[in-house]
C-alpha cells in the first residue's frame, strides 16, 4: 500500500507528506503570481513571450559583455556608472550652454552680415547707377564720330596749345619786368590823368555855364561895363575849358598813337625776323623744328613743327634751345642791320652745340660777319677756331699785363 511511495518508513513518509503539502503551496503560489502576471492569457502565450524577453535580455547582455569584456569577471560599480553619469550629464548642460551661447553670437554675426550685405548691395546699386551714367556720358563723347587716334591728336595739340600760351605769358612777365618803370601803371597815369582833364573840361563847362547865366542877370541888373566884364571872364572861362577839352582829346591820342605805332613797328620787324631765323635754324638743325615764331620783346617764343602745331620751347633739347636763340638775335640784328651795321654781342652762346651743328653755326656766323660786327665772350675758345677771320682776345692775359705794368 505503501509501496508507491517508494519508501516504507513511517518518518520518512510524513516527512515528504510535509514536503509534499510545502510544494503545493509553493505550487498554488506561482500558479497565482503567474494568473497574476498573465492578467487572464494563456499559459503558453505567456511562457513564449516570457521565453521572447528572456532571449531578447540574453543579447541585450551578451552585446553589454562584448562591449565591455572586463564585466565577466566582476560586475561594474553602479555608483561610480551613475557619477560618471552625473559627469557626462553636467558636461553636456555646459557643451548646451556654450553651443547656446556660441549660437547666439553665430546669430548676431549673421544679423551683422545681412546689414554688411544690405549696404553692400545698396552701394552696389549706386555704383550700377553711376556706371550706366558713365556709359551715357561716354556714348555721348564718343557719338562725335573721332577715332582714339584724332582724340589723341587733339589732346597732344591742346597740350602744345597750352605749353605755347604758358610760355607766352612767361614771356610777357618777363619782358614786362626789363621795363625800368611799369607799362601798365604808366598808362593808367596817363587814363588818370585823362580823365582829371575831362573833369576839370567839365567843370570848366559847367563854370562858364553859370557865368553866363549870372552875366545875363547882371546885364538885366548893372552897367554896361560890368557886363562887358563878366562877359569877358565868361569867354576866357569857356577858353579854358576848351584848352583842357583839346589837351585831354591830344593825350588821349598820342597813347593810341604809340600804341598801334609800337604794334606796327613790332610787326614790320617780327616777320622778317621769324623768316631769317626760321631759314637759319633750318640750315643748322634742319626743319624737324618747323617755324619759328617771335613774341614780344623779339623773344622767341615756340616752335610750330607741323601744320596747326605749336611746341614750347622747352620741348627742344639744350642744344636746340641755344641755336633757336643765336638764329633769332642773328636775325634781329640784320634785320636792323639794312639801315647801319648793328654790334652782336654773345655769352658762351653755344656751349651745349654738338660738333655737327657747331660748324654750321659757325659758317652761318662767318656769312653775318660781313654785314655785322660780331663779339663772342666764351670760357671754351676752341670751339671758335673754325672761324677763319675771327680775332681771339684773351681777357685774362690782357688783365696780368695791366697788373705786371
């Protein structure tokens, strides 16, 4: 009876028989923890999802142990993972606040650029309108039809244009100042004067005016004698301001006369002159200079190399310059010389002349001689020696003489 019990001790048997009662309880507990947790599902449903979470947690710590190996052997401290923790979170609010921060300056620099954009675009607006304004202005020089070459040619005339009228007013200022006295206050002396004779023509007019209204009431009032009288001061009155009348007309007329007589005498003389320089400056530079003109004071003044074209002096070298002035007082002087011989007199005149040049000035210097007498004061005397009839004088031996008698 006993025998599927597998034991016949009495003991034992209520031993198990406490055992057994223990592991139905522990068996009807499990049975309501597992009611509980499968909250009315079916047994296997639950064995299977609990089987599913189990598998999924072993591959949870199987790619935990992968990552980190040393956990096989003893587990991680859960203080020291929840205070690194704690680090890394700290160290990720300040990384926030400083990419906040950062951010916010990232945002001011891009407001301060759209601005600088603005401007910018603005600026370039301006420009665009100022280019399309330079493109009309330079639509309109250029619709005259010229090419670059005649608008070059043009500039290049209009610079030797005004280099001349430069040179020109140069010249006038200097000739005005080899005037002892100023020209130009000794006219307006003479207007001054003219017109103190004109006022005292008039009041001499208007005195015998009312001289003679006084004589026609003293003729109605007083003797003949007394009329006869002031008639007299009237006629002498009206005399007088006749005299002053024609005085100022006769200074008002000898200023013009001797101002178109020096212009006639200026021009009568500067064209002969400007033909005998230019022929002279041809045979010695040749007529890559052109013309010469004279100004005031018989100066020279430019040089016109081609046709409507005018070059200061100063465009020509040196050398140039010195011959441009020998040619022009040589012709002056034999211009003047139809009338007497005329005395020329030079200081080291060619100094700068190259070789060529020199020996043609000097047969040109030769031909004057003959017609003018010509003294040359120089520091290089072998540069005259070509001249065959020249007679050379030293200063300098002549003063030791003086000294030693």
């Amino acid at each position: 009876m006993i025998e599927p019990f597998g034991t016949e001790n009495v003991e034992e048997l209520e031993q198990r028989h406490e055992e057994a009662k223990e592991l139905e309880k522990k068996v009807s507990n499990r049975r309501t923890e597992i009611e509980t947790l499968s909250a009315g599902r079916p047994v296997p449903d639950l064995i299977r999802e609990l089987s599913r979470e189990i598998s999924q947690g072993e591959g949870f710590r199987q790619a935990t142990l992968a990552r980190y190996p040393e956990w096989q052997n003893a587990l991680p401290d859960a203080e020291a993972l929840s205070r690194a923790a704690k680090d890394a979170y700290r160290g990720f609010l300040e990384k926030e606040r400083e990419a906040k921060e950062a951010y916010e300056l990232a945002q001011k620099a891009l407001r301060k650029a759209e601005e600088a954009k603005t401007e910018i675009n603005e600026k370039i607006h301006a420009q665009k309108i100022r280019i399309a304004g330079s493109e009309k202005l330079l639509e309109a020089l250029t619709s005259d039809g010229k090419t670059d070459e005649d608008r070059d040619q043009r500039l290049k005339g209009l610079a030797l244009e005004w280099d001349a009228a430069r040179f020109k007013l140069d010249t006038v200022k200097q000739r005005l100042s080899e005037f002892e006295s100023d020209p130009i206050s000794s006219v307006e002396k003479l207007e001054r004067q003219l017109e103190a004779f004109q006022q005292s023509a008039d009041e001499a007019r208007d005195q015998a005016k009312i001289e003679e209204g006084r004589l026609h009431e003293l003729a109605a009032e007083g003797p003949y004698s007394e009329v006869a009288r002031l008639e007299e001061e009237a006629a002498d009155l009206e005399r007088q301001a006749q005299e002053e009348e024609l005085r100022a007309k006769a200074i008002r007329l000898l200023h013009e006369i001797v101002n178109e007589s020096r212009a006639e005498v200026q021009a009568a003389v500067t064209g002969p002159v400007e033909r005998a320089a230019t022929r002279m400056l041809h045979r010695i530079a040749g007529e890559r200079l052109g013309t010469l003109k004279i100004g005031a004071g018989f100066q020279p003044e430019r040089i016109c190399p081609g046709e409507n074209l005018e070059a200061s002096l100063d465009n020509a070298s040196g050398g140039e310059q010195e011959q441009i002035h020998l040619v022009t007082r040589l012709a002056l002087a034999e211009v003047l010389a139809k009338e007497q011989r005329q005395l020329v007199v030079w200081d080291d005149v060619l100094a700068a002349t190259d070789m060529g040049r020199l020996a043609r000035t000097l047969t040109l210097i030769e031909e004057a001689a003959e017609r003018l007498q010509i003294v040359i004061l120089t520091c290089h005397p072998e540069r005259y020696r070509g001249l065959e009839r020249a007679r050379f004088i030293d200063l300098e031996a002549l003063v030791r003489g003086t000294e030693q008698a």
